[in-house]
C-alpha cells in the first residue's frame, strides 16, 4: 500500500469503527456517529466481554484485526515515505550547500585576482612584500569609499550652519527633484579659516558610487539655475592627491586655453582639456 494522507483519515475511520462496535457490544460505547466515550474504556474487561456470544465475539475480532492489518501496513508505508522524503531532502540541502560552497569558492578566487592585479599594479612589477600589499589593499579600499562622495566648492561660510541641509539643497538643484534618502553624510572639510579666505568644501557622502555618478552628471545645472547664488558653487569628485594634482594642471591648461582663445568653449574630459568651436554655455 502507498502511503499518503487520504488512506491515514479512510483507516483511521475504519479502526473508530471497530473499537466502536466492540464498545456497544458490551453497551459502554457512546452512539454518537464517528465518536469513541475514551471515559468508558475502563469498562471493557474480561467479564463485560464474556456477555457477548461466540459469533459476536469473532466478527468484533475479525473486523477489528482487520483495521490493525491494515494500520500496519499503512503504518510501513508512511515510514518508508517518510525515509525517502528525508533522503530526498538531505540530498536537496547537500546539493544547495554545494552550490553555495562553489559560487562562494568562484567569488574568492576573482576578488583574489583583483587584489592581486592591484598589488602587482601598484608594486611596479616587483616582488610583492607584506608592506607593498598591505598599501595596495588599503588604496583599493579608500578609492572604494571615494567613489560614494562628492565635493561642494564655493558655498559660503555663513550660507548655512547645517551641511546635510546644504547637501539636499544642492541636489535638489542639480537632480531637480527633492528626494535624497541617499544621503549618508554631509561635513565641511580642512581649516576652517584659509590663507586664501575660501571656504571650506563641503563633503557629501552616498549610499552609493552609482547615486554620486547621477550627480556629477549633472552637476551643470546649477549654472544654468536661475538664482546667480549658485553659479559660483561647483560639484568635483573626491579626488585622492594624485588625481587631485593631475586636475590642477588640467585645470591650469584650460585657464591657458581660455586666455588664448576666448571664442572658444573650452572643458575638460577625460584627463583631457577640449575646445569647441560656438559652443553653447552648459
């Protein structure tokens, strides 16, 4: 017999049938359709069932070992399906857990290319040392955490004393909506009084690099905003030292090329300074 739900309620019936019978044969069942009084179980002894005659006695018999044949084998069913179901979940997991233990084992194997394409990059094509690796890792991680900032130049000292407040005005500017959940954190940086009496940048920090690429992308339209407040401000990358001095001297360039040649519109572009010829003022 296969096992399965239906045949457990069917046998179960069958087996309250047959304790039933021989409960009303010795008159302490209760009559109540499919129901068995447990409270009268005490009352069925040797002496109540020697009431019931010899052909009473042997169908009971019959038809309860009947139901008990049946509830063993069903009984045998159910835990063979049970075993094969715990087999079959065992291998389930197993499977999931290899899986699981080979993506993993893929994953570590491309970040430990990265890293040491990273070290190998950084090292000059020298024998990596502790110190080398140790620096490589370390430049990996704070160009990482750059990559979510953002700089705000030209705001004013006395423009706002809350910087988070200054961070959702100016992406409220330059993305044109008011929706910044993204925002993490906002704080001026460096002295705060300057040799050069600029203020101090203010760093906005997201909850990631993909929301800072949105904004530098359109970061021009604060020059194209209506209120000349906000043309003197600018948005810039976090640069670490070396980026930042490479775009001094880009900067540097197109200041050259502006003075040289004023009718044209000059920018910078991928580490380079480009002009265009009636350029429209982005």
């Amino acid at each position: 017999m296969e096992f399965n739900v239906a045949d457990l309620h069917t046998q179960e019936e069958a087996l309250h049938s047959s304790v039933e019978k021989v409960l009303k044969a010795v008159n302490t069942a209760n009559t109540a359709k499919n129901a068995v009084n447990i409270e009268k179980f005490e009352e069925l002894n040797h002496a109540a069932l020697m009431k019931c005659n010899k052909d009473t006695m042997a169908k009971l018999i019959e038809n309860l070992t009947k139901s008990l044949i049946s509830n063993i084998v069903l009984c045998k069913s159910a835990a063979g399906t049970i075993d094969y179901v715990k087999s079959e979940l065992i291998k389930v997991q197993r499977e999931q857990l290899k899986s699981v233990q080979e993506t993993v084992q893929t994953e570590i194997k491309t970040e430990m290319k990265t890293w040491s394409e990273i070290a190998r990059k950084n090292c000059d094509n020298k024998a990596p040392t502790l110190k080398t690796v140790k620096k490589a890792v370390q430049s990996a991680v704070q160009d990482d955490a750059r990559s979510r900032n953002f700089i705000v130049h030209g705001v004013p000292e006395d423009y706002s004393t809350c910087p988070a407040d200054l961070a959702d005005e100016v992406l409220d500017k330059i993305l044109q909506h008011n929706n910044h959940s993204d925002i993490v954190a906002a704080y001026r940086i460096g002295v705060k009084k300057r040799e050069d009496g600029r203020p101090r940048p203010i760093k906005v920090t997201m909850n990631s690099n993909e929301s800072v690429k949105e904004a530098l992308s359109r970061a021009n339209h604060l020059k194209k905003s209506l209120c000349t407040t906000y043309h003197s401000w600018f948005v810039a990358p976090d640069r670490n030292r070396e980026e930042q001095a490479t775009h001094k001297k880009l900067v540097a360039q197109l200041k050259e090329k502006i003075s040289a040649e004023p009718s044209k519109y000059h920018y910078i572009k991928d580490g380079k300074v480009l002009s265009v010829v009636n350029a429209y003022k982005r």
